[in-house]
C-alpha cells in the first residue's frame, strides 16, 4: 500500500458527519479495535455494532468501497504494511524506484511525509499538549522504543533543559515499574512506537494511564496498539525508500512542541539556559587546569 493512500480509519474521520447515527455506531466499532474488527465477518460486525448488515455495505460504499469486500481488502493490506520486515520494505522501493539520484528521491518521499503529516494534524490537541508539557506542575516521563530511542532522547535533552522535573525512562522494561511508582494523576507519559509496535511499551502506557497519568503518543500513520489508551495521539507518516522508517515527518512535530514550550516558559527557560551555559564553562575551565 503506497504511503500516500489514506487509510480507513483517516477516510472514516473525514466522512463522519455524513454518517447516519447507525453508521456512527459501526464506526465506533471499527475504531475501538483497528483495523482487526473489520476484518471479521460482515454479519459479526453487523452484531457487534447493534446494526443491519444493508448498513454496514453501505458505510463502506460512502467510503469509496465497492462494498464490504472491498474495505476488508484495504484493512488487510494496512495489516500486512504495519508488519512489513526491513527487507520487504526494502524490495518493495527497489521495484518502484523512480530515476534520479537516491537523496532526491528520498527527500521528495519525507517532503511528501511531512506535509500529509502536518494536513492531519490536530491543532488544538497540538496546543493542549504544549500546554500540558510547560506545565511545571507536572512531571514528565519520557520513552521510545528499539528504533525510536533517538526521538525520545532528543525530546528528553532539550526539555530538560527548558524545565525541572523531566525523566527518560530506562532502555530496560525491568526497571520501568520503579518509574511507575511516581506517576499519578498529575503525570505526563509520552510515548514513541512505531510499526513493529512493542508489547512493552503498551504495557507501560496501559499501566500509566491507570494510574491517572497522561498519555501522549508518537506513532507512524497506522497507529500504534498504544492510541486505545493514549489521551493524546500525534500520527506522523514513515515510509521511505529505505528498509527503513523515517521519523523525520514525526521529528517536525516535536521540535515544532519543544518551541512553544520553550516559548511558553521563555523567562524561566532563558535562567536555567544562562546557568546550564555557566556550568558548561566552568567545567572547561575546570579540565583546562588539570
């Protein structure tokens, strides 16, 4: 499935005004277990959502589906996209590699990433998390997965300059129940997990949220297992010509926050800035007579 497509979900969001109240019901279904609950039989997912089998043909039809076949097909190549090893994804760019130099093609792919990134995101829930990551009330803990370990650090370093009372958690998920001893109702967990999502890191925000911290999610455009339980889910598009994800579309969206947070707390930020940069000089100076 090429990266440019809209997904179900994205295209169910688009149309919800003009469903039914019926259709609404269905939907809720399909999003409350995306995409595996539809890709059960059409009268089991007529049942589950207390509605006719007529009225799930007929959501899918508005949807730009021929029919409920025609959906499924779409939900299963969304499924096997997600699970997509390196090396497929790898052959998959070398059968559709266009001419031109490999840094052009890439950088017209993270371009193309980038601006379908910023024409589905949220600006409000954008700015209610800026709010909530300025917030000095609250303590902030910050974790990526295997390949994402990188946003997470580079989030991490630059509030934690910005503001007190930021954590990163552990690269071991042994020592994360520790982290969670602290978190409450005035904790902030974010989150980074894209395809090839991590049990583990579900688990965390599952076990966070019941705690009453808030959950905030960086995943890719198929969303992570973790947006059933995230307050707050900022879905940024990856795929590249690479056997690799690029997180430079989900990169924008977080250095775009570190701003306004930054900016939202300048005075503050500008004391602990000129007293990090005089530690910074004294430590050289310190080396420098050793």
């Amino acid at each position: 499935m090429s990266f440019r497509s809209k997904l179900v979900k994205q295209k169910l969001q688009d149309r919800m005004e003009d469903l039914t109240r019926s259709e609404r019901q269905l939907a809720a279904i399909l999003m409350q277990d995306y995409p595996m609950a539809g890709l059960q039989s059409i009268t089991k997912l007529a049942a589950q959502a207390g509605v006719s089998t007529p009225t799930v043909i007929r959501m899918a039809r508005k949807l730009g589906f021929e029919g409920f076949p025609g959906l499924q097909d779409a939900l299963r190549g969304e499924l096997a996209a997600q699970i997509k090893k390196p090396i497929s994804k790898r052959d998959a760019w070398a059968a559709e590699a266009a001419s031109g130099h490999v840094l052009t093609r890439f950088a017209e792919a993270v371009s193309e990433n980038m601006r379908h990134t910023l024409d589905r995101l949220d600006l409000e829930a954008f700015d209610r998390v800026a709010r909530l990551l300025a917030d000095t009330s609250r303590h902030v803990h910050v974790v990526g997965g295997r390949i994402t370990r990188s946003n997470a650090d580079y989030l991490f370093n630059h509030l934690q300059i910005i503001r007190p009372k930021v954590t990163q958690l552990g690269n071991s998920a042994n020592v994360w129940p520790q982290y969670l001893l602290d978190m409450d109702d005035r904790s902030v967990l974010v989150v980074f997990d894209i395809r090839r999502y991590e049990a583990d890191l579900e688990r965390l925000a599952q076990l966070a949220g019941d705690r009453g911290a808030t959950v905030i999610l960086f995943t890719d455009q198929w969303g992570s297992p973790i947006g059933r339980v995230a307050d707050f889910t900022f879905n940024g598009l990856v795929e590249a010509p690479s056997s690799w994800d690029s997180t430079i579309a989900l990169m924008l969206v977080i250095e775009a926050l570190i701003a306004e947070v930054q900016e939202a707390r300048w005075e503050e930020s500008r004391e602990r800035i000129e007293e990090l940069e005089a530690m910074f000089s004294s430590t050289r100076l310190f080396r420098s007579q050793g």
